[in-house]
C-alpha cells in the first residue's frame, strides 16, 4: 500500500472523508498529536486501526466528533461532564462517559467497556475532516503501538518507524501545537478521576469542577482509558531520566538551567517542553545513541510530559 499525503483543502478533506467511507484508514491532525482514524461505526475499520499500529485489543480508542451535539448522541453527560465539555471544547480533554447502547460504536472501540471515551478536537482541519465525513472517528495516536507519537506527518509516513505503507492516508496540516495526547478524565466511584495527564492542565479542570480530582492508579492489564500500558511513547534508545549532565555516549535533552544538544525549553515552560517533547525524542532517536532527559517540574503540563518520558524509560 501507498500512503498518499493529503493537504487539508477542500479537495484533500474531501479525498480523506471518502477514504474513511470506504473503510480505510486515515491519519488525522489534531491539536495533540497525528491521530490514526478510522469509522468508529464500522468494525473491520477499527479492527484495522489495531492491527496497523499492532495496539493490544483490550486497549480502548478515543472517539473524535465535531461537536458537543455528536458527542451527546454517543455518551450520557450528567452535569459535571457538560460543565467540562463547555469549559474545554473543542479542546485537548477526552471525558470517559457512560455509553448510550444505541450509539453504534463498534464493541472493539471501548474494548468491551460499558463507557467510551470522547473527544471534540480544536484543530480546524480535524472538525473539517469529521463533518466532511459526518460521523464519529476511532483515533489513537498515529504511530506503531507503544512507540514516540507523531506531531508531524512525516512521523507517521516513515515506513520505518511510523505506518507508511501500512495505510491508506495522511492529512498534512503541519506540526502540532499541544505536542502531547490529550488529558482524559473520568469518573470513579462518583468521583471525577485524572486518568491521563494531557494538554489540559488538571489544575484548570479542578477550577472548573470547584473540587480535587483524584488519581488512581491505572491497571496496565486491563486499562478503562487510553495510556496507561506502563512502557508507552518509547524510542529504540534507552531513556534515563532527571539528567543534569550526559554520561559518556548519552545524547541529553535539556531544560530550563540544564543545557543538552536540544531542549524541550531553554526558558524552562512546561508548556513549550509539551509541544516539543515528541519532536525532539524522534530526532534523537535517529541519532542512536542513549538518551537522557533533564528533570521537569511536574506543574501544569509538566505533568504531561513527565507521564510520557516515565513510560518512555520504562522497561520493555
């Protein structure tokens, strides 16, 4: 299979839309990171989706829709989830709700859960995408299983270390701004829950919310949300992590006081290191050499890039 490369104009939108009708597979920008997309519906798409990335099947998909009206024809909201969709739609937030048994979600998209997760993305050529193709898309990252996720389309057309040739398309909208997969939360035991740290600070959420949220300890063997396999967002290298000097063949990644090769942020922002995390693991993954990483604080979206560079260094 060729991967063609898409330009997100009406005529590359409208050749994406007619891809997905057919059933194949398409990677879609978002604000985050390049999403694989496929028909939320259809469940040869989705089983697709699986097996290009070779994804483990009990690992749920996030469901992209274009608006809040589309997503409340998928999932329940009670107040507290319309108050967060209304806060941070479109936005880098995906909110695990309970399913409606009349969606037609395709069963391997929540995993056999009774919940789905859903979000509605801010990038323009995302929404475009999903009107042109009126109706819901399954989209995880568009990158082979556990490995560095792509915010630029070449990441994802690299045959060797992305899905080309493994499917059918890639909308080309350029880099991503956010860098880093969306935050999702949940509800456990009533309580709203942090399941993955993201694009969304959990601070601003918890404003909205007027309360704490909780964070439980995910399950790597059975996961009620996306992320949560303990060796995820991983190079071919070994990563070692709070590194305030390389040791003898180490490639470092600075910042903030720490000077590497590159830096996630010589001005120290946890929210530039977010947009350049996947960037610059790719481009020191090309290098070969063993990577160390130097310490970022855990505020705002500093969470985020810390949950992927734990996961990253985690064993394999």
């Amino acid at each position: 299979m060729k991967t063609r490369i898409l330009h997100p104009d009406p005529q590359g939108i409208a050749a994406a839309a007619a891809l997905l009708g057919q059933g194949a597979l398409v990677a879609m920008p978002t604000e985050t990171v390049y999403g694989l997309a496929g028909d939320a519906r259809d469940p040869r798409a989705v089983a697709a989706i699986y097996e290009a990335k070779g994804r483990p099947v009990f690992n749920p998909l996030i469901v992209h829709l274009p608006d809040l009206a589309a997503a409340e024809r998928i999932a329940l909201f009670d107040d507290q989830a319309l108050a967060l969709a209304r806060a941070f739609w479109p936005g880098a937030l995906t909110l695990v709700l309970p399913l409606r048994p009349e969606a037609g979600i395709a069963g391997l998209v929540t995993a056999g859960l009774d919940t789905v997760a859903i979000r509605v993305p801010a990038l323009a050529a995302a929404r475009d995408l999903l009107r042109a193709f009126g109706g819901p898309l399954a989209a995880p990252s568009a990158n082979p299983s556990g490995r560095i996720s792509p915010t630029a389309a070449a990441h994802v057309a690299d045959p060797e270390t992305g899905l080309g040739g493994r499917i059918a398309a890639v909308l080309d909208a350029g880099p991503c701004p956010v860098g880093v997969e969306s935050t999702i939360l949940g509800w456990v035991d009533g309580a709203p829950a942090l399941l993955r740290p993201g694009g969304i600070a959990a601070e601003a959420i918890e404003a909205v919310l007027g309360r704490p949220l909780s964070h439980p300890a995910p399950n790597p063997e059975a996961p009620n949300a996306p992320g949560q396999l303990t060796s995820h967002y991983a190079p071919r290298a070994q990563v070692r992590l709070d590194a305030v000097a390389a040791r003898p063949g180490e490639l470092l990644i600075g910042f903030g006081p720490v000077a590497g090769e590159m830096s996630l942020s010589e001005a120290g922002d946890p929210a530039e290191a977010a947009a350049r995390l996947f960037e610059l693991l790719h481009r020191a993954d090309a290098d070969g050499r063993p990577i160390a990483v130097a310490p970022v604080p855990e505020t705002g979206l500093g969470a985020a890039v810390n949950d992927r560079l734990r996961r990253a260094a985690a064993p394999r």
